[in-house]
C-alpha cells in the first residue's frame, strides 16, 4: 500500500472509530447492552484512540523507520479525534428523535 493510500485509510479508520461510540448503544459496537452512559461512551473513544494510533504505528513500520513523537503529536492528534466524533455526539445528544 502507498503511503499516499495508508494516510487516507487511517483517517477513514479514525472517522469510524470516532462516531462509532455514539451511533452505537452497542459497546465497541459488538456486546449489547441496555444503556451506555456519556462516561463508557468517553471510555470507548479512548480505546479507539489508542486502536487507531495503533494502526496507523504499524502503516508507519510497514513503510519504514518509525519517527519520534512528543507530547505535542498526542495532543493534536487526541483533539483531532475528538472533532471527528463530533457529528456521531451531535446525532446522539443534540437532534431531537421522535
């Protein structure tokens, strides 16, 4: 896969794995559960987080050397997660649904 290809697949990945603790009452959209509170929903955007980072590591082993991140790349990173769960956020907590 090309490096051009790599970036726009982690960003998709990053898009579903933002919006999906919000369209889904399902936890990481397999276990079903009753109610999911606003904190497990945070939770969930967290590990997949961590789930997309981790991917886009391995896309970035598998096209060479890996570089060095500080704290500034989580921080843009983190909050650029957190605009794309955005519309996933709206569509649960501010449309109304009859």
């Amino acid at each position: 896969m090309s490096q051009g290809a790599s970036v726009w697949v982690v960003l998709l990945l990053a898009l579903l794995g933002a919006t999906l603790p919000f369209l889904s009452d399902r936890l990481f959209g397999l276990l079903p559960l009753r109610s999911k509170p606003l904190a497990l929903r945070f939770g969930e955007l967290v590990v997949l987080y961590g789930v997309v980072g981790g991917i886009g590591l391995l896309f970035e082993k598998r096209l060479g050397q890996i570089s060095p991140q500080g704290w500034e790349f989580y921080a843009v990173t983190g909050a650029l997660f957190i605009v794309l769960a955005f519309p996933g956020f709206t569509w649960r907590y501010l449309v109304k649904h009859r």
